[in-house]
C-alpha cells in the first residue's frame, strides 16, 4: 500500500489543520510542539505528518518529499507555486498582508513627491510587485522576522507583514497605510501524487473539502 506524507508547519497552521484533518478521520500520534519528532504518524497507517518551516513546506511538495502540504499564501507568493497544484483554500490562519509605518509618517505626502522609499519585509516578491504595480520606486530590504522594528530604527521607510489582531503594529506605534490582500492557507499538492496515488489522495482532498464547507457554515451561524 503506497504511503502518503502531509507537510505541515508546527504553530498556527498545525494548530488550525488539526480539525479539518480530524473531520477527515485523521488524528496524529503526536503534538509536535512537545515532542521532538519531526515525522508524525497518525491514526491511519498509510498517512505519516512531516514537520517542516512554514517557509519550507512549498519545497517538499514540490520535489515530492511530501506528497501535500499546507501553506499560507504568503509563503506561496514567495514560493512562486511552480510544480504545485492548489485544490483548496483551507480558510485558516487568515489575515491581511499590508503596508505599515511609524504613526505620524506623512505616507500620503512621500507617494505624492514621487519619493523612493526603503520597505523592509520577508515578502520581496509581493512587496515588489505591490510597488511596481503602483508605479513607486522601491529599495527593498529583506528581514527574517520582527519587521516591526525597522520603520522605528530609521532601517527603512515602510514594512510590508502580515496583520491579523493588529496588535503587534499597535504595540510598537505602527499603522496601516495600505491593504495589499487577504492570505489564508492553501492545501498544496505534489502533482505527481495526485496521479499515482489518486485513490488515497482524492477521497482525502474530499474530506477535507467537506471539512472546510462545514466549518465555514458554523463561523457564518456565529456571526
Ligand atoms: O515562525 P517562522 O519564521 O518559522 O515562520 P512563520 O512566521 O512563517 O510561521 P508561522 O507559524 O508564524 O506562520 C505560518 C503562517 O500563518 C503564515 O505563513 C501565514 O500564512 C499565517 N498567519 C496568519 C500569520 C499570521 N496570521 C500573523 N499574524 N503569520 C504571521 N503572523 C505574524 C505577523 O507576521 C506579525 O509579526 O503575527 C504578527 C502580527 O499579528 P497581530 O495579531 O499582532 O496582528
Ligand atoms: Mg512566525
């Protein structure tokens, strides 16, 4: 019996995959946040978790590593989607990817004067075809993490990050100046897999579509 691999990041996308797999009949046989274990086996023999950085997932299934994943489109954007099929939009870990600056920083004024602005961000790609598509020209500078604290330390002009409370941006005196798109994961697929292990890999997609539609209708019953 051939043997499928899920690519998940631990954190947030585990944290909200976990129910959309458990609608599917498919619970893991560890908390990767506790244990040390970077495969995880689940309640089904043929399906085995593999956890990798969120920024890594797009990888595995590319090269067929993992035969799925899931990933925000975030990380898709960067990744560029080549070699990956995108059947399904997971509606979890939702928030927008947006501009952001120091309170009090005249944004309006900079795009009138024709100004070139310095934008730090882990997204490069988005945040260039953001600017570009404005007609704005941009020096861009690449971080890894806590790109809040540049438009504080004079690092750069702008950031472009995800915001999804608001908090961490309110937290350090920063605001959104720009919306540039909502992101949500993604459950990517391996294209060669979905061929050769169609019979596993089909009736999974369709649980966990059904998983998605049925969460959806409680969120809207919620509100
Ligand atoms: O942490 P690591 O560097 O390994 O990778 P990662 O940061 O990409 O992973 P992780 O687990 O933090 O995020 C995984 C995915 O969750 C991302 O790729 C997004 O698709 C999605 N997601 C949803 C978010 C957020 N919401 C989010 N708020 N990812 C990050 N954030 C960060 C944001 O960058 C900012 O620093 O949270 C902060 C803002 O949050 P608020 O609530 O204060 O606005
Ligand atoms: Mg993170």
């Amino acid at each position: 019996m051939p043997t499928l691999t899920l690519a998940l990041s631990k954190g947030r996308i585990f944290d909200e995959t976990l129910p959309l797999l458990a609608a599917a009949g498919l619970v893991p046989s560890a908390d990767p946040e506790t244990s040390r274990r970077l495969i995880i086996g689940t309640n089904s023999p043929g399906i085995t978790l593999l956890i990798v950085r969120a920024s890594d997932v797009p990888t595995y299934v590319q090269y067929g590593a993992a035969d799925l994943g899931v990933a925000g489109k975030d990380v898709l954007l960067e990744h560029g989607g080549d070699g990956l099929y995108l059947p399904l939009d997971l509606e979890i870990g939702r928030c927008r990817m947006a501009v952001a600056t120091r309170r009090g920083y005249d944004w309006a004024g900079t795009i009138q004067r024709g100004a070139r602005i310095r934008v730090a961000t882990k997204y490069v790609k988005t945040a260039r075809e953001h600017f570009a598509a404005k007609g704005m020209h941009v020096d861009l500078i690449k971080l890894y993490g806590s790109m809040e604290l540049a438009p504080l330390t004079g690092l750069a002009d702008v950031i472009v990050d995800l915001v999804s409370t608001g908090n961490t941006l309110k937290a350090n005196d920063l605001v959104v100046v720009e919306d540039i798109m909502p992101i949500s994961a993604r459950l990517i697929v391996n294209p060669a897999a979905l061929k050769l292990k169609r019979d596993i890999v089909q009736p999974l997609l369709d649980s966990i579509s059904q998983a998605v539609t049925a969460r959806r209708g409680v969120l809207e019953a919620a509100q």
